[in-house]
C-alpha cells in the first residue's frame, strides 16, 4: 500500500506531498487536470521508464518519492533480502531523481541501485491499469488472481486445499490414462512373463544338472566299449576256470620271495616291491568286478536323459548361458511379474481414488467459489463503502 507520496519539479507539479489512509483513494477532475502525472509519478517510482522531458520547466531535477507497506505475500520482502536492502519496519521508500542530463539515480531505502532492480521490486509493490494498458485489471484470466488477493485471509486454506487436491488429482489421473493408453502393451508383456515364469518353473532347472546328465549320457553312449574293457582286464588280472589270472601269478612270485627276503636287503626290496603290486592288483580286481556288476544298459534311460538335455538346451538358449543365470532371470521375471500382477489389480482402485478425489476437488471447488463470490461482492461495494477521500485535479 502507498502510505506517502512526494513529488518535486515533475511536469506541471512543482510540489506535491500526498499522504494516503488506509482504504480506496480516488483522484478524480477534468480532463487534463493533471490526474495522470500523480499515475505517471508513481509509474516512474515503480521502474518505468523515465528520461528529462518530465523535468519542469525551469528546474535542474525532478525528484520523486514514495513510501510504501510491504505487501503480505514475502515477494518483495525476499528480493530486497536478494538485493541487501534492509526493511526492518515492514515499509520500503523508493526514491528517483532525473536530471537534465538524462541520468536517473535511484534509491531503496536510502541505498543506491539500478534501474533494473528498482523495477524488480517496484513491480511487485506497484500496478498500473490504465484504460488502454493491458494491465491485470484489463485482463479477465488476472481477475481471479486480483479477487483472492483481495480476500486473501478469508480464502488462503481453502485455496490451498484445493491445490493440493488439484495437483494430487492431476498426478493420479496422469497415471491412469497411461495405463490406459499403455493396455495392449501391458497385457503383452504380462502374458509373456506368465509364459517365461511358467516354462522355467515346470522345467524344475538345478544348478550342475547338465553336467551329471551329460556324463550319464556319455557312459550310456559307451556302454559296449566300457563293458569290453572292464571284461577283458578283468579276465587277465583275475584267475578263470581254464587259465591263472595275474593276480595269482604275482601272488606266487610273492609266495617265491619270501624265503629269501631276509638274506639280503635288495631281496626284500624285491619282495616289498612285488607284495605292493599284488595288492595293488588285487584291488584293482575287486573295483572292476564292482563296475562290471553296476554295468547295465537301459536305453529308455538313455532317451529320457537325451530329452532332458535338450530341454535344458532350449532354456539356455532363451534365458542364459548356465543353469545357475536361467535361474537368475526367473528370480527376475518372477518379482517383475508379481508387482504387475500387484499393479493390475490395483488399477480399479486407482480410478476409484481418481473419481474420489474428483469429487473432493469439486466440493472444495464449490465452496472456494462461494468464498470468493462473497468477495466479489464486497470488492465491488469498495468504492461507496470504503472509499476515504476524493481528491481533485
């Protein structure tokens, strides 16, 4: 609010003082009474431009002055604190003085600064509506801006409420019409997660699997060769009923030995050397009888492991490279699938919450629009009601 004005040598005005109550002023006169220099004062005070033809005539300078109230909002507040201007006592004084030169010193507060920062603050202090400016008061979408600054105490909460459920709304519905919009590529995506999901979990997959089944496999695959050879050594080594195996033959060497193992120490080398060997044959006898009697040839067996094989094959191919990654990616696939599962069914109450909050946001409408059309009314019973005084040109 303007509480002050001083003017000196500005056009017509050789000086003025002004000083201003609380409420509507209203300056009213003829035409050219000189209304609009007071405006154009004040104008200039706010930042506008300015330049030695206001000077009057006569004079060296003109000098302006007005001091105002801090308005409520902390704009201007926060952009003097910017600019470290000091504003202890909640008013600012603007001050310009124009010299014949053209030169334009400006003051806030008593401390000097530029053109540019005294219309920063001047704008957020002063507005100018004039008949043919297009000024708030000229534009309609201003209109609502300039009601609840007028009835910013009764409104304020109210107002904000409804911010806060616009922008909660606004939020809610913006996710709401992408899942909408996004449906065909959402309900894609969870059918091949639920194929994915279904396929690893039905293929039962354990780490180190593939390489026991191969081995299997390769002893299935071999089975004449393996039985062959484990035959034939043990015929050898082991005595029949025909022919004396190597066991026995080294076991009667032994048997030779032993007289004169005592007589002389390269004997018992000899003897310790063939007793360690028929021992050693012996055992090799027993675990080749052992493999010989868990030799079977099953060719179903050897089929189903084939068919188990390739299915691993397949998962690799499609979801890694080793048992241990396909099971990674369904840890994966799985958490994806059960927060869109999650997600899916939460997608009706999503557009519950949105129809709710839509309809709190209309309630609360509502009542903002009662508030402010009893504003409107006080607003434009201003003039005859609170107007203080008139003054002529």
């Amino acid at each position: 609010m303007l509480q002050e004005l001083s003017i000196t040598n500005f056009a017509i005005i050789e000086h003025l003082d002004i000083a201003f109550e609380a409420g509507m002023t209203v300056l009213t006169g003829e035409t050219g009474a000189g209304k609009s220099i007071i405006i154009d004062a004040v104008g200039l005070l706010a930042g506008g431009r300015g330049s030695a033809e206001f000077i009057r005539t006569g004079a060296d300078k003109a000098v302006l002055q007005g001091m105002f109230i801090l308005p409520a909002d902390g704009v201007t507040a926060q952009l003097l604190d910017e600019a470290g201007i000091e504003h202890a006592d909640n008013t600012v004084i603007l001050q310009r003085e124009i010299t014949k030169s053209g030169r334009n010193t400006c003051r806030i507060n008593g401390m000097l600064v530029n053109t540019t920062t005294l219309k920063q603050i001047g704008e957020t202090i002063v507005d100018i509506h004039g008949q043919n400016e297009h000024q708030e008061l000229m534009q309609p979408e201003k209109h609502l801006g300039l009601l609840d600054e007028f009835a910013t105490a009764k409104i304020r909460k109210l107002k904000q409420r409804y911010q806060q459920q616009y922008d909660r709304y606004q939020q809610l519905n913006r996710e709401l019409r992408q899942k909408n919009a996004n449906e065909k590529e959402w309900a894609q995506r969870l059918d091949m997660l639920n194929f994915q999901v279904d396929e690893i979990a039905a293929a039962q997959v354990k780490v180190g699997e593939e390489a026991s089944l191969t081995a299997e496999r390769d002893r299935l695959d071999n089975y004449q060769m393996i039985n062959q050879a484990l035959q034939q050594s043990y015929t050898l080594l082991a005595a029949g009923e025909e022919t004396t195996g190597a066991v026995d033959m080294v076991g009667t060497a032994m048997n030779a030995l032993e007289p004169i193992a005592n007589l002389d120490p390269a004997f018992n080398e000899i003897t310790v050397n063939v007793k360690n060997a028929f021992y050693g044959l012996q055992d090799a006898a027993g675990q080749i009888s052992n493999q010989l009697d868990l030799q079977e040839f099953d060719e179903g067996r050897l089929d189903e492991i084939e068919q188990r094989l390739d299915v691993l094959a397949q998962l690799k191919r499609k979801y890694g490279d080793s048992e241990q990654q396909i099971l990674d990616y369904y840890q994966k696939i799985a958490a994806e699938l059960a927060k869109m599962t999650d997600s899916e069914e939460n997608s009706e109450d999503l557009a519950q919450r949105v129809a709710d909050l839509k309809q709190q946001l209309l309630t609360t409408g509502e009542a903002l629009s009662d508030k402010r059309r009893a504003a409107a009314k006080v607003f434009t019973t201003t003039d005859s009601s609170r107007t203080q005084r008139f003054v002529y040109g």
